[in-house]
C-alpha cells in the first residue's frame, strides 16, 4: 500500500482508519467500495463513470467502470452516478468484470 500514496497521504489515511476504529487496509477497502459503517458515501453521487465501447460483430458493447479502474485509456465519454444507474437499470450497459462498478451503484442489502 505505501507505493501506492504518499507519505502524506498516509498519514491521513492512518488518522481516518483510527477515527473509524478500521485498520488501515480495510478503512481504504471501505472507501474504495463508497460505503463507510453502511452509509453511501456522499460525494458517491459526484462520481464520474467511464463507458468504454468495444466494436464487435452485430453492434458494439458499451462497458461501465469506476473512475479508478485500470481498464478504460482516458477521454472516454463519462456518466454522472445517476445517469449510470438510469442506463444501469435498462441494461444499456455492461459493468465491467475487472472494477465490478455495480458495487457502487446497487444499493448494499
């Protein structure tokens, strides 16, 4: 984890891990998954979803992932969190299988 911040960074994330009574690993777990004790995250409906699409035989295939996923390049075109579960929900796109953006975008049970 420490090649992934900063020593900064780290500090910060330590401080928030110990506030939430986390460890370290799972408070980062925790936001990564946009949930903190249950609650969405508010800025979650800030987010910003990259579609990639992939031409195949017969139409092409628009993939959702989160901000963070290693799979799209950059300058793909982007959904709002409410424009993703709108799209989401008439299965106009396919969650990407690497980030598993639904996630973030199904309500946890």
């Amino acid at each position: 984890m420490e090649t992934l911040f900063t020593a900064e960074e780290l500090v910060r994330i330590e401080a928030a891990a110990l506030e939430c009574g986390l460890s370290v690993r799972d408070w980062v777990r925790e936001v990564v998954l946009q949930r903190l004790k249950g609650e969405w995250r508010h800025d979650l409906e800030d987010a910003i979803w990259p579609v990639t699409v992939h031409r195949r035989p017969g139409g092409t295939l628009q993939e959702l992932h989160h901000a963070g996923c290693w799979v799209p390049r950059g300058g793909e075109d982007t959904l709002t969190t409410a424009e993703a579960r709108e799209r989401a929900a008439k299965f106009d796109v396919r969650f990407c299988d690497a980030c598993e953006p639904e996630r973030f975008l199904v309500p946890f049970e």
